[in-house]
C-alpha cells in the first residue's frame, strides 16, 4: 500500500438495548450510511466498494443493508471477524484506497442483537465444533468451565490470573467501569448514561468472580459508518477539512504464544494487540507517547487493563496502578474510552470498531462536545474478537 487514506465522513446510531426499538438491521445501516454520507458532503453514488460489516445476520445481509442506501452495482463484500468485525471492514476500506483500486469506499457495520448475554448457560460440550473451543479449552484446563457465560468467564479468569500474578485488585479493575460510565455521560449516542460510584460499581451482580455487570459490555443494538477516501479524492471535492488520515493500521492474528501458556491473559488476545499495536507504531512513525485520545476495546474491565499493557501504556502488571491514578482520564496522560466504551456506550458487535473510529475522527477534528479531549491531534483505536483478531488503526489530523 502506498497511497495515502482519509476519513472525510462518520456517522452512527444511537447504540441501545435491543429490542428497544421496531427497526431491522437495514434501517439502521441506512441511518448510520446516511449520517456519514452527509457527513463527509457526498452522494452514495461517488462510493465505489463497500465492506460491510456484521456476526449474526443472515449471508448477503450487507447487500440488504446497502440497498438502503442506493442500486448502483458496486460490489459489496460481507465480512465477519467476530468482536474486531467493524474494524476489519475499515481495514479492507483502507487497503481498497491505498492500493489504487478505488478512491471512494463505505466501511459498514452494523448489529440487531437478542437481550442477554451470548451463549449464557452454555455448557463446555457446546464449543466441541465452535471456532473458538481451542481458545476455551485453555480456560477450562486452567480453570473448569462453569455455568456462567462463556465470554465473562474467559476474561473473568483473565482478570483472576493478573490479580494472583500482579496483586491488581477488585476496586482496580472495578475503576475502568467507574470512568467508562462517566465518560458516557456526555455521549448522547451511548446505550447507558448513568453515572456510577466504586462502591455500586462493586456492588452490582457478579457475572463471574471477579467480574461486576458494570464492568461488563451489554449487547446492544446499533450500526456505525465510515467513508474512506484517497489523497485525490479530498483534493478533488475540497474535503481538507473533513479529512482525517489513517497513519497506520495492522492487523494480528493468533499465534502460539496465544496458547503456549496456558494463560487466559493470553488466550484472549493480548499477545495479538501487542503485535498489531508494534506494527502500527513502526507504520506511522509514531508511539503510544504520541497519541492524545484512545478508543480501545473494554468488552470487559480487565481487557481494558489487558490493552494498556499491550499498547504500551504502561509495564506488565502496572495497568491497575494507571487507572487509579487517574492516566486515562481528563487530565490524565490519555483519555481511553471518552465515548464510554464498549462497557457504556454498548457493544453492537459488527459496528464497534466503526463506532470508535467514528468517536476518533469527531474528538480529532474538535467536534465531540462536552467530551472533548482539549487540543487532541492523534488518536487510537483498538478492536479485538476471539477467535481470534485484533485491529489498531492510527489516525491524525
């Protein structure tokens, strides 16, 4: 790839809790297409691809979805990645433009979910033929499988593996939904807005040990939009000041060192976004040390402790130490998670990753209002799904 690539539109739905309102998955796509359409100031028919984005849609679902927004032949390409599904569409964007193949492409993701947590109650035979029983047959050889959900009990024991080997404590962990709460205060797009003390934030019910449902992203629905464009394309239709630019971006799979140790820590994927993070750095040019605002992927407490460590925030085991200190906070040396995360804002699975770069490109143009990271110039994202992948985008302004 050698072209240079921008984001000149976003646009995304109120995330909420399914079944809250009578819409499909298309309506959804067409409002969060539209809204990045008018965004960016173009018309669909400028769009020359687009990679759509989703997990538990029927096949061909993306053609559906962006059919909504006009019939003019594109091809359209339906991706699953699982959790990393919104970025990975980004991702294919960004190399359609870079590679020369096309100036304008619509990223889309999008997601109608079921209330409840996925695979609740499942028993360990249920992952016998899934994509992920490697993954969980590292936890249930460490730790047993129990009957609380699988998802929760992965990143659960995770997060009990970083307490026994650093000395991270519930209130540590139980501070990431503390700060990811109030930053979804100002989101009026974000699933939940309320407020939460320490105390409630430990006080809620346990999903699993050590775990809290306040620590824990909800299912939600939703859909998020980007349009991805080429040096030419922004000097042509005079997008300057729309543009942001993607520096880097990489992707990383599973490797042996997500399984060698028999760590649930590593079996969830930090050893992935650690190398996809290194990949970006040496992409851009720049560092962690660089970077003013942070969307990362905090499907749970402890992943977003795990992501600090992998992004290089901070040493192995010092990530509790830097939520408590307050480091990515306001005023602290990054902002993580202003739109609330995945915990507060909600977790759509397909649009996730489009959603943080939607929140990226609003706080890097000075656009995201009372959550408005002051003078943000370079920001992260981080989107990770077991299974597994885990995708980190650089962008600038």
């Amino acid at each position: 790839m050698t072209g240079k690539t921008y984001v000149v539109g976003v646009g995304m739905t109120d995330f909420e809790k399914p079944e809250s309102r009578d819409w499909q998955y298309w309506d959804m796509a067409r409002e969060a297409g539209q809204a990045a359409l008018a965004d960016a100031g173009i018309d669909y028919a400028q769009v020359e691809q687009a990679p759509v984005g989703y997990c538990l849609q029927q096949s061909t679902a993306g053609q559906r979805a962006v059919y909504e927004l006009g019939l003019t032949g594109i091809p359209v390409y339906n991706v699953n990645n699982n959790c990393a599904t919104g970025s990975t569409a980004l991702m294919m964007a960004r190399q359609f433009v870079a590679g020369g193949g096309s100036d304008c492409v619509l990223a889309l993701g999008f997601e109608k979910m079921s209330r409840g947590a996925l695979g609740a109650g499942a028993g360990a035979g249920d992952f016998a033929t899934s994509p992920v029983a490697r993954h969980y047959g590292v936890m249930a050889a460490g730790h047993g499988f129990a009957a609380t959900p699988p998802t929760a009990q992965i990143f659960g024991n995770a997060a009990r593996e970083h307490m026994e080997r650093y000395g991270t404590t519930a209130e540590q962990l139980a501070l990431v939904g503390v700060k990811n709460h109030r930053h979804s205060a100002a989101n009026p797009r974000a699933q939940f807005r309320d407020v939460h003390t320490l105390e409630e934030v430990l006080a809620s019910r346990t999903i699993h040990e050590p775990l809290t449902k306040l620590q824990c992203s909800p299912t939600s629905d939703g859909a998020a939009a980007a349009v991805v464009v080429s040096e030419r394309f922004v000097e042509q239709h005079g997008l300057q000041d729309r543009a942001v630019e993607i520096l880097g971006q990489a992707m990383a799979t599973d490797t042996e060192a997500s399984f060698a140790s028999g760590s649930c820590i590593d079996v969830v994927g930090k050893p992935m976004s650690r190398a996809a993070a290194l990949a970006v750095y040496q992409e851009s040019g720049l560092g962690i040390e660089d970077v003013d605002v942070v969307e990362l992927h905090d499907c749970f407490s402890v992943n977003e402790l795990l992501t600090y460590e992998a992004l290089g925030m901070c040493a192995d085991g010092e990530s509790g130490k830097l939520v408590a200190e307050g480091a990515t906070t306001y005023g602290g040396r990054w902002v993580v998670n202003p739109s609330g995360g995945l915990i507060s804002k909600g977790h759509p699975l397909g649009a996730t990753g489009l959603a943080q770069c939607a929140e990226l490109v609003w706080q890097l143009r000075g656009e995201a209002a009372e959550r408005q990271v002051a003078g943000a110039r370079v920001g992260l994202a981080h989107n990770i799904g077991l299974g597994g992948a885990a995708v980190v985008t650089m962008l600038r302004r």
